[in-house]
C-alpha cells in the first residue's frame, strides 16, 4: 500500500506543503511574539519543524512547528530564567527528555485515548479556528492569527467573543472584500464543475486565494489610494527583512551552557518535554484520523523525532517544537501524501526568508484568515455532530465534554475532561456486565462473569443486599482469572453476616478451588438453566 500512496504523491506533497507553508508562516511569527520572544526564532522552529521533525517522523501527514498551546509556558519561562540564552539551554535538555521518553515506550499513551474524544477534540479545533480567525476576517489584527485562549487575563480586559464583537463594531471593509471573495473561490474549488477539469483542479485553492488577496489589495492601493490593508496596521504579513546573508545568519542565536547545573532549567525543560509530549501525541493521534489512507502512526518514533528537533531548534535559537493539528489539518485537506509535505515546507519557510521577505509582506492576513475559517468548518460541520449523537449517549457525551472543555479552558483539560466523562460510562456499562444473579425458589447464584475490580463493588453490594434469609447461595468465580481484594472483602463480610441470617453459602471456582458443589449436581444444574434463560 505504501508504495501506491507514495507513487506520484511529489506533486500532491508540494502543493500541500505549499498551502501549510502560507499557514505556517504567519503562525510561527505570532507564537514568538505572543511568547516574549524574538520573532526569528518562531521561523527557526517552523523550519526545523519542517525539515528535521517531517524528515524523522513517526507519522506521514502530521506536521511540526512551534505550538500555541506552549506560549504561556514559553512567555513565563524566559522571564523566569532570566534570559533568551537560558531558555534556549531548557529547550536542548527538554529534547534530551523527549528521547528518553520514547525509549521508555511513552508514544503508546495515545493509543488509550477514546475515539470519541480524538473526534471532540478534532470539532474543538475547529470551532477555535473559526472564532479566532472572525475578527483577522473582519480586519481586527491586533492579536496574532494563532491565539488559542478564550479567556484572557483579566487585565488584558478582552477574550474570544468582545474580540469578535469589536470586530464586527469596527470592521475594515478591505479585508471583508478580500475574505468574502477568498470564501467564495474556496468554496467553489470544491465543486464538481472545478473539480472535473484537470488543468483546474490541479491548482489549489489557497494558493489562487493569496494571489487574489495581493493583487486586490496593491489595486485597492493603486485606485483608491487610501482605501488599503496597511503593514503598518497590522493587516498583513510581516516577516523580517534581511539585506544580506551575514545579517540572515547574525539573527541566529544559541544555548547559555554554563548555567547547566541550574535546577531551574531542568524543571522547565520536563514542563516543555511532557506538555510538548502529551500536545504531539494527541495530534498525531487525531492526524490519523483525518488522513485518508488511515495509516497508524508510530507514537515513540515521534517523540524521537520531536525531541531531536527540540534539540536541533535550541541550538541555535528556535522556540519548542510540537506536533501541531492546525497545520496538520492544513496538511491533509491540502491533499498532503507523505512526510516530504511537511519537509517541503520547512524549505519553503527557510527560502521565503531569504528570497522573497518582500513579496511575502504584501500577503493580507483576511486571506489566510479565509483559507483557516473553510478548514475550521470542514472539522467541525454539522453532521460530525450528527453521527457522534447517533453512536450513543456513551459516545456523545465524552465528545461534546472535549469540545466544550477544549473551547473555554484549553486543549489538555477539554481531552482530560473528555477522558474523564468517557471513563464513567466504562465503570458504568462494566459495573452491570460483570456479575448476574439468578433464582430457583430459596436457591441463589452469583456468578462472576469477567474479572473484577473494586469499581464492581456497588453491583455486587446490590446483589448481596437483595438476598433474603434462610436461603442458599452460590458463589461461582469459574469465569474470572482475577479478583480484587476489595471483591473478597465484600463477599467475606456479607459471609460474616449470613450465619445470622441462616444463608448458606457455597463456592465454586473461588478461592482457586472447587468447593462442596460440584458441575453435576442438581442445584447447581438448574440454576445454570436459570442463567441460560436469562
């Protein structure tokens, strides 16, 4: 199979890696700008996002760079280590730690996170894009496009929906001309008529999207004058401009390695290494799901490749690195085949810096903002919800927790909550499936049917108290190669209580023996009728 995906995938992966590149890149200057650091660096992890990660990675279509999700940890770190150097040193070692977690196996983690909360998690994502991209829509650019709080802190006195109203109060009609005209295209390159056509459908749409936004805009600045989206509002790209190679290369920076014996770095370097871990997981995990050849991702592979890249990025000056599901998103709905989209755009982040800074400053956020809203909606469309409501409410209810957690308070606690509420349904449903009881006149059984833990007490407690007196009780474990200390606590006690009440109580299978009953005995025959009608 892996050599039909990869047969002519080259065209597929540099398109796709195009379309991530045009995301990515705006990204990766808004993550180190809300993070307190210099914007290079954001680039120089997009980079080695790209190029070293996509080379190594565990997953073919994930893609790697630096992650929202770290901004507050990056942003109260440097100020805490004192400076950028500091940092820098906590991201090596948190890559040394990463290495190590994978030799310990911790990649397959991911493998015990319900489907159901992978798929609120995907809709979760979507609904943030959406809400973040509104006011960049809008014209509203003054927080980065890669925003991800809802909530803010409170002297900052703003979150999600007042930054979408204040938008909607004080829009910029530049940008909606250009973001109602980029919908329109990107929704019509979807269609049949488009689609059918070679020569059409071979162009992608993202790409037509950001030379229609240039080409309005320069001709809203050649006709009008002043009616334009200005780089000095804010309103477009704004990548750093080089004069030479030897200022390209001076804007690198590396590790302080003398403060290594610091217990401060280390403790911020396990944070990055277990929050870039966990982030990375789930996003590979939730990567698979979108990808169309549904390909497993190898979990340990990735956080090898993860933290050899955090390793590479702070060494000369990059920000932390994760696997992050915007881009990766990006990356499958672009049409992305293998690992090379991602390398692809690690190159293309690396050659725009030095080649084309300019070109790439007349880009209008509203069209990015575009070209993120329509992938937004493709995660989290109406009928996602539909079908996770017609799995059950076993299923719904973990996904719609991990989407609401996720969209008010952050990605780790909406998977945890998910987590959460999809563990209550499993005790649920193994509380009632573990043990029957059945009755023949003054004659009772219990059988144990799985193994049993202490989460079957309350079932077992509830059996028990429904005994009358003077009967007889059988207590059959034959089926369960395990049981709790806490099961035999109960089943003892209650024996404890029965020579008061004059229950007999006879065991099969218990305590590793047969007791006095035994398979061709006529009690014991009926009953297991009993269990047969039940």
């Amino acid at each position: 199979m892996t050599s039909l995906i990869e047969k002519d995938s080259l065209k597929y992966d540099l398109t796709a890696s195009f379309v991530v590149f045009l995301v990515a890149l705006p990204l990766c200057l808004g993550i180190a700008l809300a993070s307190g650091a210099p914007l290079f660096s954001g680039i120089i992890a997009g980079v080695v996002g790209g190029i070293v990660i996509g080379s190594l990675s565990g997953s073919q279509v994930s893609v790697s760079g630096p992650a929202a999700g770290l901004t507050i940890i990056v942003a109260a770190a440097i100020t805490a280590l004192g400076s950028f150097e500091a940092f820098l040193l906590a991201v090596v070692i948190s890559g040394v730690f990463q290495i190590l977690f994978s030799f310990l196996r911790a990649g397959s983690l991911s493998n015990y996170i319900p489907s159901s909360v992978i798929n609120g998690m995907l809709a979760a994502i979507g609904i943030v894009i959406i809400l973040k991209q509104i006011p960049h829509a809008l014209g509203r650019d003054d927080r980065y496009l890669g925003d991800f709080d809802f909530f803010l802190e409170p002297e900052v006195a703003s979150d999600t929906l007042t930054d979408i109203l204040r938008a909607a109060l004080s829009f910029n009609f530049e940008a909606v001309i250009i973001t109602l005209l980029s919908v329109i295209l990107l929704v019509a390159w979807e269609k049949p008529v488009i689609k059918k056509r070679a020569w059409l459908s071979a162009i992608p749409g993202p790409l037509l999207v950001v030379i229609m936004g240039i080409v309005i805009n320069q001709a809203f600045k050649y006709f009008f004058h002043d009616f334009y989206l200005k780089a000095e509002d804010g309103h477009l790209v704004a990548l750093p401009v080089v004069e030479n190679l030897g200022a390209f290369f001076g804007q690198f920076s590396g590790p302080n390695f003398s403060l290594w014996l610091q217990p401060k770095i280390y403790s911020v370097a396990f944070t990055i290494a277990l929050v870039g871990s966990i982030e990375t997981l789930l996003s590979i995990e939730a990567s698979d799901k979108l990808d169309v050849y549904k390909r497993i991702s190898d979990g340990n592979k990735e956080l090898r490749a993860q933290g050899i890249g955090n390793l590479v990025s702070g060494l000369v000056g990059g920000l932390p690195i994760t696997s992050v599901i915007v881009r990766s998103t990006a990356n499958v709905y672009a049409g992305a085949r293998t690992r090379k989209s991602a390398v692809f755009h690690g190159i293309f982040l690396l050659l725009s810096v030095i080649m084309i800074p300019q070109i790439l400053n007349l880009v209008p956020l509203a069209s990015l903002a575009a070209i993120l809203i329509i992938i937004g909606y493709k995660l989290t469309s109406v009928k996602i919800y539909k079908k996770s409501f017609s799995n059950g409410i076993d299923q719904f209810l973990p996904f719609i927790c991990t989407v609401v957690g996720i969209v008010f308070i952050d990605l780790l606690a909406g998977v945890a909550l998910g987590m959460l509420v999809g563990l209550f349904f499993v005790i649920r449903i193994n509380q009632r499936s573990a043990i029957s009881m059945v009755q023949d006149n003054n004659y009772y059984l219990i059988r144990f049917k799985k193994d049993l833990s202490f989460i079957n007490k309350i079932e077992l407690k509830k059996n028990l108290a429904a005994i009358p007196h003077r009967c007889k009780i059988i207590i059959d474990g034959s089926n369960s190669r395990y049981i709790d200390k806490d099961i035999y606590d109960v089943i003892e006690d209650f024996a404890e209580s029965a020579q008061f009440r004059e229950i007999h109580i006879e065991y099969r299978h218990y305590f590793d023996k047969v007791r006095t009953l035994q398979q061709g005995q006529p009690l014991y025959g009926k009953l297991q009728k009993a269990l047969t009608r039940q």
